[in-house]
C-alpha cells in the first residue's frame, strides 16, 4: 500500500510514537483494533486493507462502491 504519508504524520494523527507505527509495520508488536480503525481512518481506507497484502490490492472504486452499499443496508 503506498499513500505517501510519511511514519511520522500517522503518528502524530493517531496519537501513537513513530517508534510504535514502525513496530505495527513491520510486526513487531500487534495493535488495538481501536488503533488499527484510526491509523485506516487517517490514511483515508478501510481497515481491513491493511491486513492484505499488496498482492492482495483491491482497487479503489470497488472497495468504495462496496463500502457506499454496506451502508446504505
């Protein structure tokens, strides 16, 4: 997934250090899913695209279009 949107930047948005994004990142250390709805909301996805792997990518329109009908239900 790339947003360029820098460590520091979601940190600061979300309330957590560097230091813990970077950990989320890389697996080092697991997060709240609290934490995990906030760092999606501040990289303007969903949460769930960042437990995909890139490989994974679901396009943009769709996952949008999808998102729109969930909450119209």
């Amino acid at each position: 997934m790339h947003k360029n949107v820098t460590q520091s930047f979601v940190a600061e948005s979300v309330g957590i250090t560097e230091k813990y994004i970077s950990d989320i990142e890389t697996g080092r250390k697991p997060c709240s899913l609290d934490t995990l709805v906030s760092i999606a909301n501040t990289l303007d996805i969903e949460p769930y695209e960042l437990l995909m792997p890139d490989s994974k990518a679901v396009s943009y329109d769709s996952r949008r279009a999808f998102s729109r009908f969930l909450q119209s239900m």
